[in-house]
C-alpha cells in the first residue's frame, strides 16, 4: 500500500506522455473492388504481442522479423475485417517492409483485398492489439480517387463505414472530366498543334495572296469544321486504344504527334498545303487520340465504369479545347486585317511553332532531354 | 551499447515514410527489454503467466496492473499505462466495477489527463470504501493540478487517520507550498524524512517535492541537495530527471544537462530538455533533435492526443521562437492543469507575445492563493504596470 501511496502521488505531476502510446497507421487505397493496403505496427508491440525477439537478446533483428512475416500478416490480418456489403474481402499480404517513425521501427506490412464486386460500402472492424493495450490506436487513412478519409479505431469505436459507391460515380465523372481539360492545356503540343491549324482560318487565299476572310461567319465555319476534324479524329483512336483494339508503343506515339506539329508549322508557308488543312487535321487527329489514350491509361481506369471515363475524359479535352478557340478566334478575327497579323503572326508564328516541335521531336524520337517543356 | 543503439535509432525517424527492406539479416531494427536481465520485466512477465493460468484472479491483476503502471512511471512511456487498463478491461466491463481496479483506472485517467473522468471513478470508490486512502492521495493530486487547492486540502485530511503520519503530512505541504505557506512546508517534510519507516520510494516522492519547491523559493543550495539526495536514491525517475533538469537549465548549466540527458532520448519530455541545453550551448544537435521532436508532437496529434499540451507549448515558444501559437497553446493548457509550470509557460508565451490580457489569469491566481515562486514573480514583474 506504501509503496503505491507514493507512486501516485508522483504520478500526478509527471509529464505524461512521452515516449508515445502505441499506434498503428493503417493505410487503404480503394480501386474498384480492390483494396491496396499499407499498415504499419511497432515491432515493439508486436513483440510483445506474438514475441519477436526469438533469441531473447533484447535486439530485434531483420532476420528475426523477415521469419516472422507469416506470423505476424496472420496475426495482423486476423484482427481486420474488411466487408464489401455483406461479404468479406479476403487479404493477400505478399511482403513486409520495415520503416522508422517517431518511436521506433516498424514493419510495413502490404497486402491487397479482393471483394466480389465493386465496392460500394465498406465496413471495417479492427481488433488488433486492444486486448493487449487498452489505449492502442488505429489510424485510418483511405483514399479513393482523389478522395482521402481519415479515421481512428479505437477500444470504444473498432467499426467504421465508409460509403464509397453511387455519389462517386458523379466525383468519377467530374475527375476525369477535369483530367482531360488540365491536359490539353498542359499537353502543349495538342495546343500548338491546334493553333497552327487554325492561324489561316481568318484569311483567305485569293490570287496566290493572303487576303482577310471577308466576315465573322466564313471564319467561324473554318474554324469549326477544323476543331470538328480533330475531335472526330481524336475520338476515334482514343476510343479504339482505351478498349484494348489498337496499341502502339508511346515512343512512337509521342515522336509522331511531335512531327504533326512540325507539319502543321510547315504547312501554313505552303499554301497548297492550306488547302487541304482539313484532311491533314483528320489525319494527324488520329496520332494525338493515342497520345490521349497513354494519359488516360495512366489515371487507371475503372473496370466497371469504363465507358464512363472515356466519354467523361473526352468531353473534357473538348472543353479545354473550345476554351482556347473561343480565345483564339475573337483575337485573330480582330487582328486579321493587320500587316502584323499576316506576316509576323503567321509566318514567324509557323515557323516558330515548327522549329520548336523539331526539337520535340528530336528529343522524343531519340529519347534526349533537351529542354524542360 | 544500448545507449549507442537507442542514438542511432532516432535519427532515420526524420527520414521516416519510405519503406524500405534491410539488406542483412544481423541489422537491429529495434530494442526491447531483454527479460533476463531486467527484474521488473521478469516481475511483469510472471505476473502475466499466473493471469493466464487463473484469468478470473484479479488479486494478480491488480498487481500486474500497478507494476504496469509503475514502469510506466520510471520509463516515462505511455505503452505500459494501456496495457495495465487491458489487464484491468474483463473487470471494467462489469455493471459495476470493483473498486480496486477503479482506482487504477482512475491513476491511468489521471495520467492521460482526463482529469473529470478520473474523479468520477474516485468518487465510486471513496463511495464504496470510504477508508481507501490511495483514493483520497490520488484525489487529493488531482485537485492540486487543477488549482482548486482547498479540495485538494480536504481530500488529504483523511489520510492524518488513514495513513502514515508522513503521507498525510506529505500531502499537506505539497499544496500548502503553492498557497502562501512555503516555509512551513518545507519544515513539515524535512521532519517527513526523519520518521522511521519511510521507505526508499516515500522518500524519492518527498525529496521530489522539497526540492522543487526550495527552487521555486529561490534557495538554490537547498534545491540542489535535495535532487541529489533524490538521485542518489538510485530509482530510475523520470519526473525527477525532469525536474532537475529544468532546476539546472534555470541555473544556465546546459552542459551538465546534455550530460545527464543524453541518453535519455526516447523519452519526449526529457528530450525537449535535452534539445533546450544543445540550443542554450549552439551545439548543432539541437537542429536534428527540434526536427524529431515536431515530428513527435505532429504524431500525438494525429492520434487525437492532448497530453502533451504542456511541452509543446514549450517546444513552441524556446525552439520554434513562435510565442503567438505558443501562447494559444499555453492558454489551451492552462485550461486543464494549473501547476508552476504551466503558469511560467503562460506568463512567458504572454510576455513574449506581448499580451498582458492574456497573462491577466494567472496573475490573479498567483494572488489569489499567494504562490511562491520567485520565477513567477520575476516574471509578473516585467508586465508594463496596468493603468488603471
């Protein structure tokens, strides 16, 4: 009784943290009907839990825990239930990691769920180590999409829900609707391509001269059988290499939509080449959907909501490409009539734009950096 | 050895997020107690084993809940303090609770600052036994951490019957010493320590308190003696080093510190310690060591944790120089616990900051119960005087 009478009363001034309570960080990445998992538990509480100091030496080596992996993915994995509406999502834990945090080292354990179908609800209970340390924390962490959830299992709350379905069909759509509009402004060569094709579509050639188009509407229509030319193109092989028919390898992909550019700088001091802008438009189209195609492959998509993402992908490329036009053509129509407009923006403008896809396509063609664009 | 281990150990946890998989099966990645060699983790472990052996045995419980609980104490870890509550858990769940393991849970509530639900437990005990004087002493510390010092008093009354002479004396002083009546204090636990039968943990406990508050008064020779008397007790404490490192920061004698501390890492409280004598010697070790710390608290926040109020209001006025979000964070703290420190921290964020307004409670508390401490008052002192 002494002894605890004293202990107590030291207790109470004492800073009481330190060092730190034990807690995991448990991390969930939700894809489809899929889960990738990252959980990280203290060695120590491991060891106190399934003993990992096998040699009883006080230093937990990498060869104790490297052994140890099966028991400690059964013993982690068992005190984890993870269901997908009504049915159990089973867990493959292939291999573990070890990392530092702020108390210690601990081991990484990666593993992957498989539920039956897409996940829509998800439902997890954590058990682990609260029969053995009262104040053992989970700390949750899931991300779906562009989505990221943070929670905290503890003795009083072991159950979580998430609802990860219906409403993210919308979040789906609108991400990827916002993918495609940041990548064709931030994809310059779609840009520069584009632009090239459209610099003519204010003028006209008449008696081997480039005169002004006569009114707004003439240029309109120029402009827009261009852009649709490109958007039917485009359309077409990014559709036909998003479902797996035609594959190309992006090298050449890139180094093709590189030499576009340069034919379409090249062609505007052509002028028989102006002419037939629509068909090359068309034809070009075709290369710049497979490069489309390797963006949208790259987001990952969505096994049961394929056709979702590439319309939702595509219209957002159409979106950001109708926002450069509506800026581009009010400008060129305004400035069509200028000596500036004709010589400098044209031709320099071309030349330029050509010059420049060159050294793309150099780089690309032949796997060079040659500068950060 | 170990103490080269436990260095090594806290560097790449600044590095931490990228996992990574050792190349030789020999490289150590942790320390944990080796069994053998440690008496209080053999103690624990057979504590355990007879628990497993008759499960229903909560006599074996209770005492493997207080090792816990007491290892917690001279480790400074916070792990034990949830493992004792798991121990406790099959007796907890019970419509009602028998009060010895309320009372522990009541001590592991106290430590995690959850100071309201810790005296509701008390009350279930006191209730049921009202003779229980580690109710009334646990009680009694709980008051005195919030400030209310006449409950606090009244709660160590029962202990002049209950308890040795000493304790209840002990108890006394220890909140007398914080309202008006250091000198007398200080008598009545010096005479403490002459009674028979004062064991060696008593003892730590007194000279604990004695020298704190010899500090607090000023005599600096005193307080010395007294935390080396502590020291030489040969109980390893946590508090007490802690203790005697503020006491020897104070007296600009960082070296020392680093000495004392160096060790002593894994512990946050006496790391920041640590870290503050590296800053007041320049030495480049207090760079890294503000890094591991921010890390540390940035972890105790992401598990929702509001123990360590105190420290980072600290960490946050000495070692990040951030006197403003020091002082929502001293104000925050001072909301749950009201000791010597946490109105030094105050009074200095509120300095610094420039904010006498914020400074105004503390300086009715240090008059309204006519606090001693010569720290405190230096410090009230560089207050532009109020117009009034």
């Amino acid at each position: 009784m002494r002894l605890i009478l004293a202990i107590a009363m030291l207790l109470l001034s004492a800073p009481a943290w330190a060092h730190k309570p034990s807690d995991s960080l448990l991390s969930l990445t939700v894809q489809h009907d899929r889960i990738e998992g990252r959980w990280d538990i203290a060695l120590r509480d491991l060891d106190d839990a399934i003993g990992l100091d096998a040699d009883g030496d006080g230093a937990i080596t990498w060869g104790e825990v490297r052994t140890a992996h099966e028991k400690i993915a059964a013993y982690a994995l068992s005190r984890l239930t993870v269901t997908s509406g009504e049915t159990g999502c089973p867990a493959q834990a292939p291999r573990h990691l070890i990392d530092h945090h702020t108390d210690g080292a601990y081991a990484v354990l990666l593993f992957t769920m498989i539920c039956p179908a897409t996940i829509d609800t998800l439902r997890t209970e954590y058990r682990l180590l609260f029969d053995l340390d009262a104040q053992h924390k989970g700390l949750l962490r899931l991300t779906h999409g562009q989505e990221t959830t943070s929670a905290i299992f503890s003795q009083e709350s072991p159950s979580q829900q998430f609802k990860i379905g219906d409403i993210s069909l919308w979040r789906q759509s609108r991400q990827y609707i916002r993918e495609g509009i940041w990548h064709i402004w931030l994809g310059y060569d779609h840009v520069l391509f584009l632009l090239a094709l459209l610099l003519p579509a204010v003028l006209r050639r008449v008696a081997g001269r480039w005169e002004p188009t006569p009114d707004f509407l003439s240029a309109f229509w120029e402009v827009l059988a261009i852009v649709t030319a490109f958007t039917i193109a485009h359309s077409i092989t990014l559709g036909l290499a998003t479902v797996g028919l035609i594959a190309l390898p992006s090298r050449l992909v890139e180094s093709a939509i590189a030499a576009s550019v340069v034919f379409a700088g090249i062609s505007n001091l052509h002028p028989t080449l102006v002419q037939r802008r629509r068909l090359v438009t068309f034809l070009f189209g075709l290369i710049h959907g497979f490069g489309f195609a390797s963006v949208l492959s790259d987001l990952g998509l969505p096994r049961g909501s394929l056709a979702l993402s590439l319309v939702s992908f595509n219209l957002g490329v159409e979106v950001g490409q109708l926002a450069i036009v509506a800026t581009f053509l009010p400008l060129a129509y305004g400035l069509r009539k200028s000596w500036t407009y004709q010589r400098l923006v044209l031709v320099s403008g071309s030349l330029g734009i050509a010059v420049l896809a060159c050294a793309w396509l150099i780089e690309r063609a032949l796997d060079l950096k040659l500068f950060p664009l | 050895m170990i103490a080269t281990g436990w260095l090594a150990l806290s560097i790449p946890s600044l590095t931490s997020g990228e996992p990574f998989l050792p190349q030789q099966d020999a490289q150590v990645l942790e320390r944990v107690s080796v069994k053998a060699a440690n008496p209080v983790a053999r103690e624990i472990s057979a504590l355990r084993t007879s628990l497993v052996h008759d499960p229903q045995d909560i006599g074996v419980a209770v005492a493997l809940a207080t090792k816990l609980i007491e290892q917690s104490r001279s480790e400074g870890d916070p792990r034990f303090l949830g493992q004792a509550q798991a121990v406790l858990n099959p007796w907890l769940n019970h419509a009602t609770p028998p009060p010895s393991a309320l009372l522990l849970r009541a001590m592991i509530r106290q430590h995690a600052h959850e100071f309201d639900l810790a005296l509701a437990d008390l009350d279930v005990v006191l209730g049921l036994e009202p003779t229980n004087a580690q109710a009334w002493l646990t009680r009694a510390s709980i008051y005195q951490v919030q400030g209310q010092y006449e409950d606090a008093r009244r709660a160590c009354q029962p202990l002049l019957r209950l308890a040795g002479r000493h304790v209840a004396h002990t108890c006394l002083a220890d909140i007398a010493s914080l309202s008006g009546q250091a000198t007398m204090s200080r008598e009545m636990l010096t005479s403490s320590l002459e009674r028979p039968g004062v064991s060696a943990r008593e003892r730590l406990w007194i000279l604990t308190i004695l020298a704190e508050m010899t500090a607090r008064t000023g005599d600096v020779k005193a307080a010395e003696k007294h935390f080396l008397e502590a020291q030489g007790l040969g109980i390893k404490d946590h508090y007490l080093l802690g203790a005697y490192a503020d006491f020897l920061l104070d007296q600009g004698r960082a070296q020392e510190i680093v000495t004392l501390l160096q060790r002593e890492t894994r512990a946050d409280g006496l790391l920041l310690r640590l870290t503050l004598a590296e800053q007041a010697l320049h030495l480049s070790a207090s760079k890294d060591h503000t890094a591991e710390l921010a890390a540390r608290f940035a972890a105790a926040r992401e598990r929702g944790n509001r123990v360590h109020v105190r420290e980072e209001a600290r960490f946050t006025l000495a070692l990040l120089h951030d006197p403003q979000a020091a002082l929502t964070l001293a104000q925050a703290n001072w909301e749950i616990q009201k000791e010597p420190w946490d109105a030094r921290l105050l009074l200095e964020s509120a300095l610094t900051a420039g904010s006498r307004n914020a400074a105004r409670p503390v300086i009715d508390w240090l008059n309204t119960n006519r606090v001693e401490d010569r720290k405190l008052q230096q410090l009230v002192a560089q207050f532009p005087k109020e117009q009034s």
